[in-house]
C-alpha cells in the first residue's frame, strides 16, 4: 500500500487582508457618519429663506427643504417672513409686526383725485398716476406723509429719474399736494436732501410755490 504525501506551501505576502477591525467587516461607510454632530434643521416651506420653528428634524446634514433658521411666523406665505416690505391690500402682515396693510400715507390717499388745478391723479399702492399729462411714478418708498418714486421711463419728461410727492392735511376726501422733487438723480439723493416743503404755508411752502388743493372725484 503506497503512502501520497501533500505537501502545501504558503508564502507569505501571496495573500493581503484590508481590513481596519472586524467590526469593520460589516459595516457600510454610507450608514453611518464618524464623528457625526446632529444638527436641528427647520422646514422652509414656502422657500422664503426663513425656516418655521415648529417643524424641525435633526440631522448630521442639511435634508432637502429645510434650513438652518428658524425665524419665519407664516411659513405657508412666501410674502410674510421677517423684514419683509409691507404689501398694500393683500390682507397680510408681511413684516410680522402685528400690524396688516400697513402702508403709511397710501392707506388713507388711494382713489381718484382731481386738484384745484385741474390736474387728475389716480394713486393706488404701487403708483401715482398723473392722467391728465400721461405721467406715472413707481413708488419706491411710503412713509406717513410723502413717497418717493420712480419716474416712468416712458414720461414726457425727467423719465427714469425720482420724484418725491408730500401730503399734508389729509382728510377723507381732501389734502394737500406738493411735488419738491421730480428730476433727482437718486433715491438716495431725495432721501439726503434738504425737504423745502413747509405744511404750515399752503400759499408758498411748496418750494416757494402754493400747495396743491386735492379733492376726490
């Protein structure tokens, strides 16, 4: 009876392992983050950048739709989050100050006006239009007795430069009008002027001109 020997040679360095421990073996990099910090992430639903304090989720990365602030008070209204500009008319508090439409002079002097000049106006809460002359400014800014505009690029004159429109005596259906600025180079230059108007001379406190009487139609 013959006797078969096998004789197994291992050489080492033939075979390599990659390994960092056994607990490694089974594990994915992908299902779980080393040194991972969860963070709180708030819901941004009407993508307004401002995220809604009562809907949050931690998380080690920023999941989609969700933002790191949580300062938003109507995240269903793009239109409404933290100094926000105030729309006129739209039954909303934009700004979130507890006050809703709250659009300075506009509120009280929107409508149809004619002055004792014969010059017609309809003035709504993005624009004073002057009718009877085919001019129309963009308001810019509404504070609680005057707005800067913009002039129309399509004006007969002084287009595309800036106007500021003052009121005083404001009643239910009158107040009185003065234009002292209307081919301004800037926003910025009617907001850093001197104002010549005076309301308490109708007659030349206008620049040295009278107000205008409006009443409305």
């Amino acid at each position: 009876m013959k006797t078969i020997y096998l004789t197994l040679v291992c050489t080492i360095g033939m075979v390599g392992f990659n390994s960092c421990s056994s607990d490694d073996d089974n594990k994915n990099d992908d299902d779980y983050d080393v040194g991972c910090t969860e963070l709180t992430w708030y819901q941004d639903g009407d993508q307004d950048g401002f995220g809604d304090p009562n809907n949050s989720q931690l998380s080690c990365t920023q999941p989609t739709g969700y933002i790191s602030d949580n300062t938003d008070f109507d995240d269903a209204n793009a239109t409404a989050y933290p100094g926000a500009d105030e729309l006129c008319d739209d039954g909303i508090d934009n700004n979130g100050n507890g006050v809703v439409d709250e659009c300075g002079v506009l509120s009280q002097i929107s409508g149809t006006w004619t002055t004792n000049f014969g010059v017609s106006y309809t003035i709504t809460n993005s624009t004073i239009i002057e009718t009877t002359n085919n001019y129309t400014y963009h308001i810019l800014v509404s504070e609680s007795n005057y707005v800067i505009c913009l002039n129309d690029a399509s004006n007969p004159f002084n287009a595309d430069l800036y106007s500021k429109f003052v009121f005083t005596n404001i009643e239910t259906n009158t107040f009185n009008l003065c234009q002292p600025f209307y081919d301004s180079e800037s926003q910025e230059f009617i907001e850093n002027a001197t104002d010549p108007t005076n309301p308490d001379d109708l007659d030349a406190g206008c620049g040295g001109f009278a107000w205008s009487l409006v009443t409305r139609d």
